[in-house]
C-alpha cells in the first residue's frame, strides 16, 4: 500500500516541524516564548460561549449547507458596514477559511492550471493546490522593499495560457504587507483584462496600522463581480480559531454553484459555533478598534526592538499580527535549531517560523524568519531580547 504522489513530496509544514525539539528543551526546564504560530492569546468575547449555553434545541441537528440563515444575515450587514453590497445568497459558510480555500480551488481549477501568488505566501496554500494539480506561480517580492508586489508589470509577465487566478492576501501572512485601493483596483482591472479569477484572502481584514484603513477588494468589486472570490473567517478577527467557521464571498454564480456542491457533501458547518458567531458579528465597532490598537501597539514593540538587532532586514509592516525578517545567518532552520538545542538566556528561548517553506522558488527565503506577535507586550520584548542574543551566541560560534 502506498500513499499518493503528491502527498508524498509534501514538505512538513515549517511551524510543525520544530514541535520535537521545543518538548526537548522543555523537558530540560527551559521556557519557550511561541512566535511561531498565529494562535491570537486575545480572548474570545465572552457572549460567545454563553449564546452557545443558551442554545434550547433538543437535538443538534445539520444546518443548512450554506450556513445558519441569521449568521448569513449578519455577516451581510457587516460587509454592508463596509460599504459592500454582498446579499446572503453571495455568502456560504464553511469550515474555517482553510475549508473555503479548498471549496473554491476545487471548483476552480483544473490540473495543470497556473496560479499567480505573490511570495513570501501563507504555506497551506502549497498543500490545497497540491490536492487539485495547481501550479503556483510566484510574484517574488523581497523584504528590502517590504515586500511590496503591487505593480502591473510584475504580474502580468507571469500571465500565460495556462493561469486561471491571481490570489492575494492583505494584510498579509507572513509579511504584515496591507495593498492599498489602487493596488486591489490594479489586481482587479489585471483580473478583468485577462479573465482571471482574483481569489482574495482577507482573513486579517481588521488588522491595520499607521495610515492604512480596513478595506476589502469588495469595496471596488463593480464591474468585477465575475472575477472577484472574498476568503474570510472569524478565527483572527475575534480570536476564535477554533470555531472552525469560516466563509467563500462572490457573486460569481457558476462559482457559489460549484462551492455549494462541495458544502452539500459535507453537509453541514459546525452548528454550535454558527450560533455563537452570531454574537460575534453583533459586537459594536469599539471592539474591533480595542483589538486593532492591542496589535499596533504589539507591532511597534516588535519592530522597535528588532531593528535594534544588528545587521537584521526588517520594514516596518503595516497589518496583520506578523513580521518578517531577515537575519544575518544562512539557514534560519539551523538557526531555529540552535536556539531550541544550544542556547538560552535565563533559561529561556523563542520559537518563530522560518521562512522557506512560506517560498515557491526553491532557495528563496532561507535567510527569513517570520514572528507573529500574539503575546503581551512584555513577553514580545524578552522574546526580541532573546532573539537579539541568540544571533550573538551563533555569530560567536562562527555558524552564521
Ligand atoms: C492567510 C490565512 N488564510 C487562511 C487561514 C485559515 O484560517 P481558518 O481556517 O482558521 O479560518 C489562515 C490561518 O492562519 C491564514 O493565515
């Protein structure tokens, strides 16, 4: 018995692949701060575990395939909010985002079909198209020009007969990069001349700094509704990942059609959680605002300590709750492995995420680690302190 070939040349995922040797090192009495995975330690607002206990019904029954009808209500008039025009019928819950992204690749593509992503990219991307032969197609962007990709020429040299979709994510995961209207209005226009579906993953929607402002590629979706495919979740924006719910947003019929095949057969999104997410979509706008300023204030301790770092790559993101980094060593996993094997200050060390599995291009990234500041403030600053030291302790043994 054998397993597939695709399965077979899937790399472990890069955050997991640490998990041995972090039970190690905390066997031997050493404290770890986790920056590598993006689990927010933001508490999940109380009222929706007590809608949940308030549920009265006798037995737990499937939902609708496409969602509770009063969440798919309510996420309407949060996109309303947002100056979009989604009715319910553009919306179909799922399994977390994860469950969407897979609902709209299989009922998009076929194997061998191109797909255009900038890179650095969230790595689950990798293992969803591998599934249905998608070919990734790299926008290579570069942490010296904080990873900015937004530019005409730089993707449309990448068209081919074969691409079938542009897909991005703002703000981003792993590089905290946030497009701005102009550069979501050119991946559309992009999109639109060369009939390509624009699958927008938005999952960080709220989590924007500085001057950038909440936005969605919904907003200027007119005249691009047949392209246009929104990825959305409730997991990071009210810190209930596991919840699971998550949802595909389009117009485009022949897609919800294709989507809603998917959501029959797996009949029904938890239903508990739909009930709970209700709450959720009820919060006024002071709560998203608390968490916002909660992040920003976490970014510019991250940032402020890291580029005292010597020698690090670092532009200062605008969105999301992670950072990208490049150091002065040649392998950030050996790097990795020397700070959970070899070193700790105070008997204490960090994990992050190196970055070559977030990359396409083999070779590209080695340098790079990502943080995802999810921890309180004073833990963010130890963990930068630590990170700072643990490049001198390695610099020291002449490994960089
Ligand atoms: C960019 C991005 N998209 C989608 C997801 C999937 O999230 P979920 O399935 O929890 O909704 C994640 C999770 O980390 C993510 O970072």
């Amino acid at each position: 018995m054998e397993i597939s070939e695709r399965m077979k040349s899937m790399e472990f995922s890069p955050i997991r692949k640490f998990y041995p040797y972090q039970v190690e090192a905390e066997k031997r009495g050493i404290k770890i701060y986790n920056f590598n995975i993006g689990q927010p330690d933001i508490e999940t607002p109380k009222g929706f575990m007590e809608r949940i206990k308030g549920y009265k019904g006798e037995v737990l029954e499937y939902l609708p395939s496409q969602g509770l009808p009063e969440l798919l209500e309510k996420i309407k008039a949060y996109y309303k909010k947002h100056g979009m025009d989604y009715e319910t019928r553009d919306i179909l819950i799922t399994n977390g985002g994860s469950e969407g992204l897979m609902a709209v690749f299989s009922s998009i593509f076929n194997e061998g079909d191109e797909v255009i992503i900038p890179e650095p990219f969230y790595t689950n991307y990798k293992i969803f198209l591998s599934y249905f032969g998608a070919k990734i197609v790299p926008i290579k962007s570069h942490a010296e020009e904080g990873y900015h990709y937004g530019d005409r020429e730089k993707i449309e040299k990448l068209i081919t007969g074969k691409t079938k979709a542009i897909l991005v994510n703002s703000p981003s995961n792993p590089t905290g990069n946030v497009l701005t209207k102009e550069e979501m209005e050119l991946i559309l226009e992009i999109g639109r001349e060369h009939s390509l579906y624009v699958i927008s993953d938005e999952v960080y929607r709220e989590f924007v700094y500085d001057d950038a402002k909440v936005s969605s590629f919904g907003v200027s979706q007119k005249g691009y509704e047949d392209n246009l495919i929104i990825i959305d979740s409730i997991s990071k924006r009210f810190s209930a990942c596991g919840a699971r719910i998550g949802m595909v947003i389009t117009k485009n019929e022949a897609v919800k059609e294709a989507v809603m095949h998917m959501l029959q057969a797996r009949l029904s999104a938890p239903a508990l959680e739909q009930v709970g997410a209700c709450f959720l979509y009820e919060l006024p706008d002071e709560y998203y605002e608390e968490v916002r300023k909660t992040y920003e204030k976490r970014r510019d301790i991250a940032y402020s300590e890291i580029i005292k770092i010597p020698d690090v790559i670092c532009k200062k993101p605008r969105g999301s709750f992670y950072i990208t980094i490049k150091l002065p060593v040649k392998d950030a996993e050996a790097f990795q492995m020397f700070m959970l094997k070899d070193f700790d200050y105070n008997k204490e060390t960090i994990m992050f995420a190196p970055c070559k599995g977030f990359y396409e291009t083999k070779g590209r990234g080695l340098r790079e680690i990502r943080i995802a500041y999810v921890l309180n403030e004073e833990s963010i600053k130890k963990g930068m302190e630590i990170l700072r030291r643990g490049l001198l302790a390695y610099k020291e043994r002449k490994e960089v």
